[in-house]
C-alpha cells in the first residue's frame, strides 16, 4: 500500500507542474539560504573554537583554584604550588588516554620599559613545550588558514634554552615602534618590572623577537606572551594561575569535566575547579561571539524556514482543497484517514526530499564560488582580515534537511486533518477533482 | 434457499439545517432489503434518494431510526469500524463516477483491495482482472481515466465496487450523466451481475425507463415511501 500511496502523491505532484516547480524552487532557495548561513556560522564557530582552545592557550579543560575569579586581587592566595602542579599532573594520567597534552599559564600584572617609556601589560607565561604544540596544532592551521590572513607560530627561540617575548602590533604602535609589516618583528631589547608576588619590586630583561594577535579587545593593547620560566622568575615563584588540559578530538568533553571534577574533589577536596573551555570565565570572546552568531542563525532561520514552509503549506493547502471528491472517494473505499492524510505528507516529503537534494548541489556550488571570490571583512574580536569562508559538510546538510523537513511534515498532516474530519457527504459532493 | 435480510431500516429521518429552517429530507422510513435482491428507488428530484443511499452507505448519520446491516447497527459506527464496513461490506458506484486521475483504470479498481491486508499481489492482480473482464474492459487495465468515454469510465466504477466482493452495492444516479443508449448498457450489465453472482443492489434514479426489467422498485416523494 505504501507503494500506491507514493504512486499517489508523486502523481499528484505531476497533476500541475508549474505549481510543483515553483513550490519546489521555494524550498531550494529556503535550504540553499539555510545550509550557506550554517555553513559560515560552522566555519566560523570552528575557528573561534580552535582560537579558544589552541591560540589562546586554554585547552579544553581549565584547572584553578576554587576562587580563582579573584585571582587579580590576590595572586599569591590562587597561585597553584608546583607540588600541586605535579600531583594533579600525577593524578591525571588516568585519564591519559583522553589527554593529548597538558600546558600550565601564569599570568602577571606587570610593566614594560622600552626608551625609558614605561607602559603596563599583562603577561600570559606559558610552559614552553605546551605552547609549541598547542601554536602549531593542526586543527588550529587548518581551520585559520585560509580564514584569516594570520597564522600564528610559537615563541621564537633566542638561544639554546631561551626564547624572546611576544607583543601586540597595537602595544608596538603604543610603544613608538612601527613597522611595515605589523606581523614581523623588528627584535628589541627591553625590561619587565613590577612587584613579585611577595610585593618585592623585581625585573628582567628581555627580548621581544615576535608580535601576536589577540580577540580580546582589551588585551590588543597590553598582552603580551612569554615562557613561563621567565615569568616565576618576574614573580619570584615555582607555581602557575591555571592548568591547561588538551584532549584528543574523540573525547566526550562534558563526560570529561564530569570525571575530572570527581578526581579533583576526591584528591585534593575543596581546592581546585575545572572548567570548560567554552564558558564565560574561560573565553568570554568565543561565548559572545558564538551566541551573537547563533542568535542571528536562529532569526534566519526561522524567518527563512519559517516563509518557505508557511508557502508550501499553502499550497498544499490549495491542492487539498481541490481534491476533496478524492478525498471523499478514498475514504468511502473504506481507506482510514489517517491513511489518506499519509498520501499528502508524502507529497510534501517528495517535495521536501527533491528540493534537499538539488538545494545541496547547489549549496556547494555557491559555496565554492563564495570561498574562490575570497570576500575579506573585519569580525569582532578577530584576528586581523578575515575571509568569508562557507564549509558545508552532508551532516551540516542533513541537519538543515530536518530542520526544514520535519516541521513540513507535521504541518501537513495538520493541514490534511481539517479536510479529512468532514462528513463523508459534503467531501463526496463536491466534484471539482471527481472525474 | 430463502433469502435473508441484508439490510433492515426501522423509522429512519433525516433533517437537513438550512440557515435556520429544517428541512426534512426523510421522514420515517421502514424499509428491508433482503440478500440477492436488485432494488430500484426511484423519486423526483429532492425526494430523498441520495439521502437514503447515503444513510445506508454510512456516508451521513441519520437523526433518528436505526439502520441495520446483517442485524448490526450501522447508525453511528466509529470511524475505524466506518471504514471497515465500507470496505468489507459496500461496494459504491457514484453519479460523478469519482474515478482518481492519476491512477490507471488498473489501479483505480485495485485501489479498495489495498486495505485488505492478507491479500497478496498475485490474488489483487486476479480479483482485478476478474472484475475488468465482468465490465468488459481488461484491454484498457493500463489507461487514464481521462482516455475513456463516460460508459467506459462507469464500468470502471462499477468494476471498482464489484472488486472486495460486497454484500450491497449502492449506486445512486449512476446513469445520470450519460446519454440513454450508455444508460441502458450499464443498467443491464447491473441487472447481468446481479443475476450472475446473486450480488444485492441498491439502484437509485429518477428516470422510470431505466427500470422495466427490474422485479422491486420502491417509490419516494418528499421523504417517504409511496409504495414498494
């Protein structure tokens, strides 16, 4: 019977070409819209993920103390001890088949003096192994290649045992130094001094060898990234602010949280918290970013996928009216209605199925065009240009087809019902689909 | 073999609300048919014929009475047991025909066997071809009902109601939108079937001529039986 009922609505949609044509272009156009506007959304959350993880040095899980939100106020109090680093490094080797690296942060409230100009920072030291790593990471070179026009590289090695320090563009304009290239640096000698966190005024010597980019809007002028060695020695500490947990791609991440929140608790009760990489307090730039992103793709989506589908309906509806006899006729052969409400839902998945299927094609094709045209535009929080990038994948396809298809088919079982409730003798006595 | 009663109407009415005034379009009908039979009801125009025929195809529900279908009452029936009394039990041949376009003259006769669902592709093919070779019309299997002249297109519908072997076929004004020579072919090919397989039918018309072979015919004006 399924075969008749296909036969049917398939026929059906024959009955009037043009109608069917245009109500099919309808939905092209709607998924086409869909699947580009999902598919930049996925590209650009792919990067802003990557940037968060990688670039930024966070990881996938974050360890602190519990507390750590005032780390600023009270340094030393959050500082995690390096036998603390090492026993929870120790602990979490359980896990070592989820864990592809682990880097540890120490961030400090310090001042740069250059040309006897004296200018504040805040510093990000980073365990020198990690950072490499994590800089040049294959999920990060991939998915900023070809989005931006920067790719990042680790901190660059002075001498043996040694790297220099990194700097914004914006805090080398700030500091006088200008270049033809913002990116390239021109090498330079300088000091960081500041209070340690004992309160004893201490400094260093370094060299900035290498400028950086950063999304965070208040950072640009005053980041700047070094190893973490240099930092202690600033600091006059052993310990970091945070632990940085990488994980391999296959890991469940909340799973994960869960797991190592448990270890925490149990190992070292009330101390440490770990975090998500995709929260607030972690990366407030790829959360805001993300949700401006996801808010805008739900407003089109329900704009566009709500006037497509609304369209079709109408015209589905307009059909159903049109064969009432039909209708009529097939129940007084003793069909259910729920049976003759299956041939118009099958009408609208041949529909649905037909305009997913060449909207895809066409999906890709413009995808393509877009990404060759190489349209350039400056994101908030980004990393210098950017290009307008479209990735379309068959999951991303398949999710936007039963965004758009599922709702279809619901509303036209509904659209059926109102028909299919009349009496039998006012739908059998309506000829204008009898033959 | 005596026969027995297939269908029994006791007191049935039927009022029609239009905007605020009743019209009643039956009014207590006392009516049996029995197995085998070949019924006419004939009636001018708004004498309650279709209104019966629908009452009895449970296509209407009538306000009061009780209609009986081999001793059950088919007054009010769910819809599930609605469709499985139309399909099991009523065999329908309608005025318009009410062939679907789309599907071959095939198909359309194919189509009540569908709900059938212990009936194989192979029993369907034959009890199909069997109700085509009844009509005269198994060379046309494969044509639109579009491609058929109206007499054609009749024997198709009657093909249809002959083909999940029905206790009662009800045929309301099957003629009427065919010219008289075609009118009296399928009248007689009714007439045949009926004394070929002893099938019941319920044959409503407004057109006296068509009836001169038929044994019982029942007279309606305004509602009531005249005479039987």
């Amino acid at each position: 019977m399924t075969n008749t009922f296909f036969r049917l609505a398939y026929r059906g949609l024959l009955r009037n070409k043009k109608r069917t044509a245009l109500t099919a272009l309808a939905f092209i156009i709607g998924y086409v819209g869909l699947l580009i506007l999902a598919g930049y959304t996925y590209r650009v959350n792919n990067v802003l993920l990557n940037q968060a993880i990688y670039l930024n040095m966070n990881g996938h899980i974050r360890i602190q103390k519990i507390g750590a939100e005032n780390y600023w106020a009270a340094p030393l109090k959050y500082l995690i001890s390096q036998d603390h680093i090492l026993a929870i490094i120790k602990e979490l080797q359980i896990f070592d088949d989820n864990i592809e690296f682990v880097g540890e942060k120490l961030k400090v409230a310090s001042q740069i003096v250059y040309d006897d100009k004296t200018y504040p920072v805040f510093i990000d030291g980073y365990s020198l192994n990690a950072e490499k790593r994590a800089r040049t990471h294959p999920k990060l070179q991939q998915s900023l290649s070809g989005f931006f026009s920067y790719v990042p590289t680790p901190l660059i090695q002075t001498k043996v045992n040694s790297v220099g320090a990194s700097i914004t563009p914006e805090l080398s304009h700030i500091m006088g130094i200008v270049t033809r290239d913002p990116i390239a640096p021109p090498a330079f000698d300088a000091q960081l001094v500041g209070l340690d966190f004992e309160s004893n005024l201490n400094a260093i010597d370094i060299i900035v060898n290498r400028r950086h980019l950063t999304s965070s809007a208040f950072m640009r002028n005053y980041s700047v990234e070094m190893d973490i060695e240099s930092a202690r020695r600033l600091t006059n500490v052993d310990g970091a602010s945070e632990i940085n947990i990488f994980l391999k791609s296959e890991v469940n991440l909340n799973q994960f949280l869960n797991n190592t929140n448990d270890l925490l608790e149990k190992k070292f009760p009330q101390q440490f918290k770990a975090e998500l990489f995709s929260t607030d307090e972690v990366s407030p730039e790829y959360t805001g970013n993300m949700s401006f992103l996801m808010v805008m793709m739900v407003f089109f989506l329900i704009i566009i996928g709500g006037s497509v589908i609304l369209s079709i309906l109408n015209v589905l509806t307009m059909s159903i009216m049109e064969r009432k006899s039909e209708i009529g006729t097939l129940l007084s052969l003793g069909y259910s209605k729920f049976q003759v409400r299956k041939i118009f839902i099958y009408e609208s998945f041949i529909l649905g199925t037909f305009g997913i299927f060449i909207g895809y094609i066409i999906s890709l094709f413009f995808a393509s065009v877009i990404n060759n045209l190489e349209f350039t535009f400056t994101p908030p929080g980004a990393l210098g240009v950017a290009f307008i990038r479209i990735d379309i994948n068959i999951l991303l396809g398949f999710y936007i087809a039963i965004i758009m298809l599922l709702p279809l088919l619901i509303l036209s079982y509904f659209a059926t019902c109102k028909q299919t409730q009349k009496k039998l003798v006012h739908l059998l006595n309506d000829n204008e689909g009898g033959t | 073999m005596a026969a027995s009663t297939l269908l029994e109407l006791n007191d049935v009415e039927k009022t029609y609300l239009l905007g605020e005034v009743k019209v009643p379009a039956l009014s207590k009908i006392n009516l049996k048919i029995n197995t085998g039979e070949f019924t006419t009801i004939i009636g001018p125009s708004g004498s309650g014929k279709t209104t019966l025929m629908n009452l009895i195809g449970s296509l209407d529900t009538p306000d009061a009475g009780q209609i009986l279908f081999e001793g059950l009452d088919i007054s009010n029936l769910t819809n599930n047991r609605r469709s499985e009394y139309l399909n099991k039990k009523i065999g329908f041949v309608f005025q318009s025909f009410n062939l679907i376009p789309v599907l071959s003259v095939f198909e359309n006769v194919e189509l009540p066997l569908l709900v059938i669902e212990k009936m194989s592709a192979q029993e369907r093919h034959d009890r199909v071809a069997w109700c085509l070779d009844n009509v005269g019309l198994f060379d046309f299997k494969n044509y639109r009902p579009d491609q058929l002249s109206g007499g054609q297109r009749q024997r198709v519908a009657i093909a249809r109601a002959l083909s999940n072997h029905p206790k009662l076929i009800l045929a309301d004004e099957p003629t009427a939108n065919l010219d008289s020579k075609t009118a009296h072919q399928i009248i007689n090919l009714l007439l045949d079937l009926n004394e070929k397989y002893n099938l019941t039918f319920l044959f409503c018309s407004h057109d006296e001529k068509l009836i001169k072979r038929v044994r019982r015919v029942i007279h309606l004006s305004d509602g009531s039986i005249l005479n039987d």
